[in-house]
C-alpha cells in the first residue's frame, strides 16, 4: 500500500511538471506560430533521456537530438548523407546497448527520422530554412530541454542511469547496425518515391521493438501493434471533432504523461504504445486529421514489426550462425 501511494504521488507530480513545463510553449504559441511542435521535440527528449538516467543523460538527448536534427534538415537533399546518419545512429545505439545503456540513446535514432522527414514548421509552413529557423529551433529545443530537466528533477527527485548487463556486446552492435542499415532503406525508398508517405513509423517501430539482448519478444511485438492501433482508433475519432489546436496539444501532453507514469508502472507494454502513439501523432501537425494517413501509419507500423523480427533473424544467422528469432538461452541470461 506504501509503494502504492509513493508511485501515485510521483504520477502526481509528474502531471504538475509537465503542466508547468508545457504552459511557456503554449503560452507562446499564440503568438509565434510553430513553436509548440518544436518545443515538444525538446520535452520529448528531456523527458524520457530523464527516466532512462536522470539529468545529464536527458541533456545529452536533447543537445544530441538538436544537433542531428538541425544536420538533418540542413542535409535534407543529400539523401546519402541521410542515410549514413541514421547508420551511424543505429552502430551508437549498438554500442551503447553493448555497454547496458542503449535506453539511455534510444530516443536519437527514434526521433531525428523525423527532422528528415519533415521539418518542424516553425513561423510559417513550410518553414523558410536559413540560419534564423535553424537558430530559433536550436534555441527553443534547448531551453525546453532545460527546462523539462529542471522541473522533472524537482518534481521526481534522483534518478541515475542503471546500465544492464549485456552478454553479448559483439552481438548488440551487430543489432544496432543491422537496425541502422535497415532504418537508412527505409528513409531512402520512402523519401524518393512520388508517393508522399509517413516512413517514419517504420524507423520508430523498429527502434521502440529493439531488444538487443533477446532479439524477439513476441508479447512486446503484439502490445506495439494492439496498442499502436488503439492509438489510431481513438485519434482518428478526435480528427472528427473539430478542436481547437490548444486543445489538441494539451490531449497529446496528457498522453505523455500517462506514457511516461505507465513505463513507471511497469504496466503491460500495449498501454505504454498506445499513449506514445496518441502523444506523436497529435503533435505530428502533417495532415493528422485524414484518415487515410492514420490507416498508412498503422499499416507501416506493421511493417516496422515484420522488419524487426528479420532483423532478429539476420542477427541469428550472422552472431550465432542458427536460423532463428530469439538469442541462445547461454546469452539470456
């Protein structure tokens, strides 16, 4: 019953921080249009860099997610370069998750995908790309980064970064490689395509179902999927009211939140994915009230998943020459 209350008064405090850490941006965003769609990236990072470690792993996220984010939308028709960025993203998320502390970089190769994909509007849409837009993204990111960190670290205390162990290094950067190559096709076909499509729930689908250690989980691959498509069901009814933007951007706060109380809680995966899903695509300003997005959106979520489980089976077939989907019983231990 003690613990009970403890993690009720942490969600608690966690709503009023996100609440105070929110008001600045849609305080703003009435009058500088774009700038809560920025702001988000920044309280995104902040927020889950500060549940995988505490302060200095969240800061990390969010100066590392500005910096390759501005790179990619300033490379953004330089698709090879592109492509060795999100290589690059998945070979650190390998070596980091050989080092047990792959959560604490997973938001990096999960969320730049996006800056590639489509530019945060701010100003104007589309945004006018020059060194005022890449100034004032840097700096909005930043300062919403900061000030997410200091309000969680006030409202949740400390948290420090718990590496894991990894029984296999060489196999884990192996993974992140291989997911890295494969996120890097992806971003190629989807970008150079006449059809305009939303690749980036592919790349999000593969980095949030990574498992370095078991390659596989089939109750994870069945919670994404079930929780991503509640997400939709539920979002594409709210497109079919007419809500005010203000009202939208404070749904997708509170899905935040109860994604981040969730993970906390250990609560079964699909609930955590149904959140997230919620979260991400009403900030996600790109069409978001078509349906038929909504539908392409389930449908590369499943294939991000038909994706990660050939990558569990390459995995096998190159670290421990098997055909098969999840590690040796001697790796998992």
């Amino acid at each position: 019953m003690k613990t009970r209350r403890k993690t009720m008064m942490l969600a608690a405090k966690l709503l009023v921080a996100l609440v105070v850490v929110a008001a600045p941006a849609l305080i703003t965003a009435s009058f500088v249009p774009g700038v809560s769609a920025v702001a988000f990236y920044g309280v995104l990072a902040a927020t889950f860099g500060w549940m995988s470690g505490g302060p200095r792993v969240a800061a990390a996220v969010v100066v590392g997610l500005t910096v390759f984010g501005s790179i990619s939308i300033l490379l953004r028709d330089q698709i090879w370069a592109l492509a060795l960025i999100l290589v690059l993203l998945g070979v650190g998320y390998g070596y980091a998750a050989s080092r047990g502390i792959g959560k604490a970089v997973l938001q990096l190769p999960i969320l730049v995908p996006y800056f590639m994909h489509s530019p945060p509007a701010l100003f104007r849409d589309p945004p006018a790309i020059g060194p005022q837009y890449f100034l004032w993204l840097a700096v909005i990111m930043l300062v919403m980064g900061a000030w997410t960190i200091l309000i969680l670290r006030v409202a949740g205390g400390e948290r420090h970064l718990s590496p894991v162990e990894a029984p296999a290094p060489r196999v884990a950067i192996a993974y992140g490689t291989i997911l890295g190559i494969i996120s890097s096709a992806v971003m190629v076909v989807g970008t150079t395509t006449e059809l305009e499509t939303h690749w980036v729930w592919v790349t999000l689908t593969l980095y949030v179902l990574a498992d370095p250690q078991h390659l596989f989980t089939p109750a994870k691959m069945v919670g994404r999927v079930s929780g991503t498509l509640a997400g939709f069901i539920v979002v594409s009814l709210l497109t079919l009211m007419p809500l005010p933007e203000l009202v939208v951007e404070i749904i997708a706060l509170l899905a935040l939140w109860m994604c981040a109380v969730f993970m906390l809680l250990n609560r079964p995966y699909w609930q955590y994915a149904f959140f997230l899903t919620v979260a991400v695509v009403l900030m996600d300003t790109s069409d978001v009230d078509t349906l038929l997005l909504d539908t392409e959106r389930f449908g590369f979520t499943i294939f991000g998943a038909a994706l990660s489980i050939l990558t569990a089976l390459v995995v096998n077939l190159i670290a421990y020459r098997r055909v098969a989907l999840t590690a040796p019983d001697q790796v998992m231990r």
